[in-house]
C-alpha cells in the first residue's frame, strides 16, 4: 500500500483548516486516513505535529507532499531557534 503524509481539508467555505494525516495514496483527499499527526490553519499560520509519529512514519516508507514537506521543514527551523 502506498502511504502518503497530507493535508485533509476541513473547516468552512472561505475559512480552510487542514489535518494533516497519513492516508493511503489512492484515496480522495477528504476521504478515510489512516492517522492525525497535527494541523495546520492558514489564516492564523498555526501548525502543530507530532514529530515522533511523523518521523516514524517516514521511516516506514510514507511519502509527505510537498506541500507538508515544506511545512514540517519551516516547523522544524523554528522549533531549533526557539
């Protein structure tokens, strides 16, 4: 099965909030996943993640999106200058 780390689109018409879970590729994007690992808000630039679960999936063979690569790795930079 192929796995994917990707953002599941919630909240309300014009006010987007995502999860980002792990979910298997060929399924919809808003559809089944497998695990919540965090959240992101773009209105506010709110991101959360559960590192330890996010590496450990990686490390399972999970493939992040570009989109959440480039989240986790801004999430990362700030997290060491904090």
């Amino acid at each position: 099965m192929a796995l994917s780390i990707r953002l599941a689109r919630f909240g309300a018409k014009k006010k987007p909030f995502y999860r980002v879970v792990t979910a298997d590729k060929r399924a919809p994007r808003d559809g089944a996943f497998i695990e919540k690992l965090g959240h992101y808000n773009p209105q506010t630039k709110d991101f959360t993640l559960d590192q330890a679960r996010y590496d450990s999936w990686v490390n399972e063979g999970a493939k992040p999106s570009d989109t959440v690569a480039r989240l986790v790795r801004q999430y990362r930079r700030t997290q060491a200058s904090a």
